[in-house]
C-alpha cells in the first residue's frame, strides 16, 4: 500500500543546515534509501566522512563542494554528483549557501556516516 509522507521530519544540524526527511530511517523507517531536501547557509560545512551508503546530490540551487582525494568538485545548480560508499568526502557550500536534494542507499544513518570529530 503506498505511504503518503504529510510532511518531512525535520532534522536540525550544527551549523545552521535543514534537512528534510521525506523518506528514510526517520520518517518512514526505510532503511533501503533515503531521500532529503537540504537547505545550507552560506559557508555551511561539515567534517570529512567515509560513509557506508552511495549519495546522489542534486543541487537545486547555488552550489555545494565535494572535497575529495583527488581535489575538489563545484555542483551548481543544475548538476549532481554521485559519491561512492566507501569514499573519503567532505561536503561544503559556496557564499550564497545551497539547497539540494540528497537521495542515499542505504539510508542515511549516522553511524553510517563515519564522519572524523569536529
């Protein structure tokens, strides 16, 4: 039977960022995938993760940045960016700030994550 998701839960992060959880661990107890708006400040950042899960990124508007071994990648809007389970990232937002859609699998978790300590 298709699950009709009334609203996203809404999940604060240090910095300022908004996620929104319209599927996932949180609001549906999905853990196959998860599927988030998020809504970045300029100048948002988080610390480096080597997560367990593939993330699809579409950036809707401004632009996020992908650290990675091999440099750095600049999503505008308009573009995504698939890292891989497994890949040493580190996400970012550029001074206008960012909104973009972040489609995980498996779901995001945070003890999937495996982010290095702020």
């Amino acid at each position: 039977m298709p699950q009709l998701i009334d609203a996203p839960a809404q999940i604060p992060v240090p910095g300022g960022k908004q996620i929104d959880e319209y599927a996932g661990r949180v609001v549906s107890g999905d853990t196959a995938v998860s599927v988030a708006v998020m809504t970045a400040p300029p100048g948002w950042s988080e610390p480096a993760q080597q997560p367990d899960f593939d993330e699809i990124t579409v950036v809707l508007t401004g632009d996020v940045v992908v650290e990675h071994a091999g440099g750095s990648l600049h999503v505008r809007a308009g573009q995504a960016v698939i890292t891989r389970a497994g890949e040493r990232v580190r996400f970012s937002v550029g001074p206008g700030g960012a909104h973009y859609v972040a489609v995980c699998v498996p779901a995001f978790g945070l003890d999937l994550a495996h982010r290095d300590p702020e």
